[in-house]
C-alpha cells in the first residue's frame, strides 16, 4: 500500500476515491519514562524513552489507518497528517491520531 502527505502519487492515477480513513492509537507513558524523560529535562539532552513510545505509537496508527483503507477496498492513502497530543489529568497519555484519503490508484 503508498501512503503518501501529498495529494496525488506520481506515476499513479487515482481511478476512485473511497473516502476518509483514520488510524488512532492511544498510549500510556509509565512511571519509568516519566522519570527518564525527567533526567534528560533536567540534564539536558534528547529522551530516548519517550521517543521510542512516539515512534511505536506513530507507526501503530499508520498501520490501523492502512488496515481500514484495505477494508474499504484502497490500495493507497493520500493526502496523510498525522497528529499527536496529551491526554489525562497528568498528560501521562500519548494519542497519535493518523487520517487520510483512502483511494484507488492504477
């Protein structure tokens, strides 16, 4: 499957359009990377843990919004944004929200 931001594939031609597709994955941020994430606030420097979270997370919506696309009979996802925010009381939930248009393309 492509799944591409911009709104047409080179090369490609989109024969149908099958509507908008999204993929949302909601994680938890522990204790532990709240406080390894916390060093590297304090000392300075990038955090490993929390970048991991958003890499799985990030990859996980895209493949739940692929998997819907499949269902809906795409073969491709254009036009893709992808959106992060905080959740809860303590921002201590992750949400990656993945939308685009699902279509056919030959």
């Amino acid at each position: 499957m492509i799944v591409t931001t911009t709104p047409n594939i080179e090369g490609k031609e989109i024969v149908e359009y099958k509507g908008i597709v999204f993929g949302e994955v909601i994680a938890g941020v522990d204790f532990i990377k709240d406080f390894a994430a916390g060093l590297s606030n304090f000392f300075g420097g990038r955090s490993g843990s929390y970048e991991g979270e958003l890499i799985k997370t990030r990859e996980n919506a895209i493949k739940e919004m692929e998997q819907r696309a499949i269902q809906m009979g795409a073969n491709a996802i254009v036009g893709v944004d992808i959106d992060y925010e905080m959740l809860g009381q303590a921002n201590n939930m992750m949400m990656v929200t993945a939308s685009g248009t699902a279509v056919v393309v030959r």
